[in-house]
C-alpha cells in the first residue's frame, strides 16, 4: 500500500491527468511582501523565514536558470519530463501585473513547463491577476492559486501578524472559483493559542466555502523569526509527533475525496530548524500518516464509522 492509496495526493492526480510524472520547481522571483514592507505591516509573519523552505534563495539566478536547475535534479531523480514552475517565496502575485505577466511568461516557455503555481496571500490578488491566471488556463495550461490561510481564526492571524482575516480569504476564493480557477488553500497545524479544535474547525469552514486542493503544514520554530524569540522563552510549545499524526489523519478523513492534498507536511532544512526536530523527517511524517489511516481502516472522505457500515 501506498499513501494514494488513502489520500488522493496532487502527485497521483497529474499522472492520472498527463499520463507521466508531473513535478513542481521552485521558483524564487524576487518578489517581497505587503507585510515586510509597511504596506500593511512590518516584520513578517511571526514563524516565517523563507530561506527555511525556499531552495532559490533570493532569486540567485534568474528564473529560466533556476528552472534549469531543479528541472535537472528532479528528471534525474524521478525520470520526470514535466513541470510546473511554482512561484513558492514570498507574495508571487505582489507586483504590477506586466511585471507579473514576464516572470509568468518567462516560465512557461522553458522547456518541460507545462504550467503555473503561483503562492500568494489572501489580500493581494486583484481582478487583474485573476484574469491573467485564467488567460493562462485558457490556453491549456495547468494552473493553480495557492492561497496562504493558514487559520481561519482572525484572532490568530492577528497573533502570528499575517495582516489579513478569513474575510479575504473568502473573497479571493470566491473570485478565483468564479473564473474555474482551481484553488489550493495553506494551512498551518499548531499555531500558537491553537488546539485541534481549532484546525478541525478552519478546514471545515474552507470546505464550506468551496476548495480544490489542501496543502497542510506542522508549525515549525525556525531562526531569524519572533516565533523562535517566544518558543526560546518558553511561551510556545510545539506539537508531538504523535499529535500531529493523529490530527493529520482526523483531517484526511474529514475531506471530501475529490479534494486534492498538494501536501500533508512541511518540512524546514537543518541548521535553520530549531523545533520540533521531527519537522525533518518528511518521510517519516508522511509513512506514519499513512501507517494511522491504515490502522484506523479509514481513507481521505471515509471515517472508521463509515466504514464499519459498509460506506
């Protein structure tokens, strides 16, 4: 068995799409953030410190060379012929929209790219954006928007100084689902003041509004973040192993299956990784993940009370 066999996992859905492997490559675009630089705050999140996820630090290269790079590491590594270019750091929709269109373009005329994935926030994906991103559907290109949510909790938000509330969120899903533009929502497990209930909670209410993919993430403490200041201090307590493998599996089951997981962990890289030290262990998280659906005789939209009535 395999965890497709219990989640219906991005990965397993573009095989089924195209046929052949189908890998994303980060991209780092130079972009900054409306909450670095004073347009809505200062500082960042309280957990964020891109360098801990982004594999193109501060975009070194330019976009075709960094598509080049991972396109070569990842071929060799899986025999992949295709890819996504995935604008990962940072608020890839945060610019005007020409300069927007020329990164976008530059990406997709790379060799093997068959599409976009563009990560951004909530606040920060106007109309024209939208339309932009359509435009590219339209043509036939794989296209998703990866909305940052994190929680739907605005006293959360608040917390972890992300400068935006569930309101925005709403809007912008809304506004993309309008256009049929699929619709990836982040969502961070363990943020500070949160319990399960709270998580449980923020995807119930996303599924509501209407989704197509999730991607699911334990809150990890990096350095160089006030998340590191507050855990060094005592004041924030990561979540176990064990927990977080139990929540994952309640979510997975509470998801409808047609949903699709982009992700069920994150990961950061050590020396950056303060806590909890099993944040590095993707493939660790992830069999065990498998390992507690499993174990429950459970999969993604069946829960072990459906299945004991034959659902």
């Amino acid at each position: 068995m395999a965890l497709s066999d219990y989640v219906n996992t991005f990965g397993q859905m573009l095989l089924s799409r195209y046929g052949e492997r189908v890998h994303k490559v980060s991209v780092d675009a130079g972009f900054t953030c409306p909450n670095r630089d004073g347009t809505v705050g200062r500082g960042g999140c309280t957990f964020c410190n891109n360098r801990s996820f982004s594999p193109n630090s501060r975009a070194v290269a330019s976009v075709p060379q960094q598509i080049a790079a991972g396109r070569d590491v990842i071929g060799r590594r899986t025999g992949a012929r295709r890819f996504l270019a995935y604008f990962q750091a940072y608020t890839n929709t945060y610019a005007d929209i020409e300069r927007l269109k020329g990164h976008y373009d530059t990406a997709l005329a790379q060799p093997g790219v068959i599409g976009l994935s563009v990560g951004t926030r909530p606040d920060c994906v106007p109309g024209a954006v939208l339309d932009l991103l359509a435009a590219y559907q339209g043509k036939g290109h794989e296209v998703w928007l990866e909305l940052g949510l994190q929680s739907s909790f605005d006293e959360t938000l608040r917390r972890v100084n992300r400068g935006h509330g569930f309101a925005e969120y709403r809007q912008t899903l809304h506004a993309a689902r309008e256009r049929d533009l699929p619709v990836c929502t982040h969502l961070i497990a363990g943020l500070p003041g949160e319990k399960p209930f709270h998580i449980r909670t923020t995807l119930q209410r996303v599924l509501d509004e209407g989704v197509d993919g999730l991607k699911l993430h334990p809150l990890h403490v990096v350095k160089g973040t006030r998340l590191a200041a507050e855990w060094r201090r005592g004041e924030y307590l990561p979540w176990r192993f064990e927990e977080y493998i139990a929540l994952a599996a309640d979510l997975v089951e509470m998801t409808p299956p047609e949903i699709v997981y982009h992700r069920l962990t994150g990961t950061a890289r050590e020396p950056l990784l303060l806590a909890p030290h099993w944040c590095s262990w993707k493939w660790r998280v992830l069999n065990g993940i498998e390992d507690e659906l499993a174990r429950r005789g459970t999969r993604q939209g069946v829960t072990g009370r459906q299945k004991k009535v034959g659902n």
